[in-house]
C-alpha cells in the first residue's frame, strides 16, 4: 500500500514532538544562545513514592552560574485558549515565585525543600484556568499538567541527591517549572460580586479580558508528606511558545545564597 507524503506529513503534525523539538532549537540557535542552554532533553524520570514515570521535554541552565534548572513541559493545543481568572480586578504584577530548591553540601550533606523566591519578570498570578473541553469529571486540565511536571522535578531532586552526584564544593540548585504551548493565554479580571448566584455566570458587563504573554500558576497543587512534602502553595510559569525568548531574556532569579543551611525565605505575600 501506498502511503503519501500527505499522510506521514498528517502522521508527524498530530504528534507533540514538533513543538518541542522547535522550542528546544529555539534555545540552541536564537539571540539567546550566549545565555541559555539545553542541559538535557527528553529525560527519564522515574518518581520513588508514587511509581509515575515519564520523559522530561527539557532542562534549560544558564550558561553562567549553573544553579538554575529550568524544567520545561511543552504543550502543544489546536487553536486552544487558556483563560485565566483574576477574581481581584485590582491585582497587579507579582515577582514572588514558590519552586524547589536542593542544597548539595561538598561534606555529603543534603538538603531539599519549596521555597518562596523573587522571580523575574514580573508577572500577573492566578490559581483558576479554565480550558474548553475539560470535564467536570476529571481534575482540571492544568493542575493535572503542573502537578506531573512538579513530581517530575521531585525526581530529579533525587537524582541531584544520589551520593555518585555530590559536587566537588558546596552549591545550590532551584528548579523552575515551566509549561511553554501553543494555547493563546488570556485573562478576566472580574469582581466576584457581580456574579450571578443562580446561575454562576459574569455578568453581561463589568468583566474585561486582555492576552498576555505569561504568567504564573499558583495554586495548592498537591500535599504529601515526606522529604519533599509541600505547604502552601506551589508555582509554575506557563508560556505562549512566541514568547519564549523574551521570557528568557528578561529572566532573573534573586535571593541565591551560599551558606550551609538555605537563607531564601522570603517575608511578604505573593
């Protein structure tokens, strides 16, 4: 039987694997290549409690300094939206950012935790995404994505853990999770108040939308006791893919120390 270049053409569009492999040439080859680079792609992870497995898309470190893992889930939608709630119509832009971090001491000592950290850019933060097609009946689209990329990272927590890996002089990692897709990201800001409580809908005036290019989700993803175990809430960026390298640009994480016991706590509300 024949097959047509159409149908393998058909063949790789319907797979996820051309988005990621165009985010990853996308690090390699753009402005941001003195800057950025891939660590590893497509790596195994393999989570200790809860037996999930999976493949890592990508592992971005800065060329300079090597204490920032950004771990990368692409995700490719067809003409997709995701909207995002702002139930504060005043809410403003927030640098704070809640991620995992792992202390490698030289004297094998290891320490691991979520922390709260200044991040930039600046970006707006929302908890509630609402995605067309999601069922009622399963958990949220998003939450189910960010928390698979959350124990993801846990896993690579352990690796950098492993006593083969211990560093040759004491250093500190934080992993930053990141979601890159093709979904146009859009907000509403929107006062609670104005919402029908009979029927649970915005009312026909008052909510306003505008796309933006990023922005953090941050939510109580999960809670586990354990090393890594969670309180609070957790965060992750997601990303319109056209925005990746100005995203990356702009990148700052602050409050990196070197002293043996973590010093990154941050006093303030996100």
């Amino acid at each position: 039987m024949d097959i047509h270049d159409a149908d393998l053409s058909g063949l790789a569009n319907a797979s996820g694997y051309l988005f990621q492999l165009k985010i990853e040439n996308t690090v390699k080859t753009s402005r941001l290549q003195p800057h950025w680079t891939v660590d590893a792609h497509e790596h195994p992870w393999s989570h200790p409690e809860t037996g999930e497995e999976g493949f890592i898309d990508l592992i971005l470190t800065p060329v300079r300094g090597r204490n920032i893992k950004m771990v990368v889930e692409c995700k490719r939608v067809k003409d997709g939206t995701w909207l995002f709630l702002l139930p504060d119509e005043k809410a403003g832009l927030t640098s704070f950012f809640t991620c995992p971090w792992v202390y490698k001491g030289s004297d094998r000592r290891d320490i691991a935790g979520w922390d709260k950290f200044e991040v930039h850019p600046a970006t707006l933060q929302s908890e509630f995404c609402c995605i067309r097609g999601s069922g009622e009946k399963e958990p949220p689209f998003l939450e189910r994505l960010s928390r698979k990329l959350l124990r993801a990272i846990e896993s690579v927590v352990n690796e950098e853990c492993r006593p083969d890996s211990e560093p040759a002089a004491s250093m500190a990692i934080v992993f930053v999770p990141i979601i890159v897709t093709t979904a146009r990201l859009a907000i509403c800001r929107f006062d609670p108040n104005s919402v029908s409580v009979t029927k649970g809908i915005l009312p026909d005036e008052g909510a306003s939308f505008e796309v933006v290019p990023f922005l953090r989700f941050t939510k109580s993803l999960e809670a586990r006791p354990g090393d890594m175990s969670r309180a609070g809430q957790q965060s992750v960026f997601v990303i319109t893919g056209s925005e990746l390298e100005t995203f990356l640009a702009n990148f700052e994480l602050d409050c990196l120390g070197e002293p043996p016991t973590p010093p990154w706590r941050l006093h303030g509300t996100a």
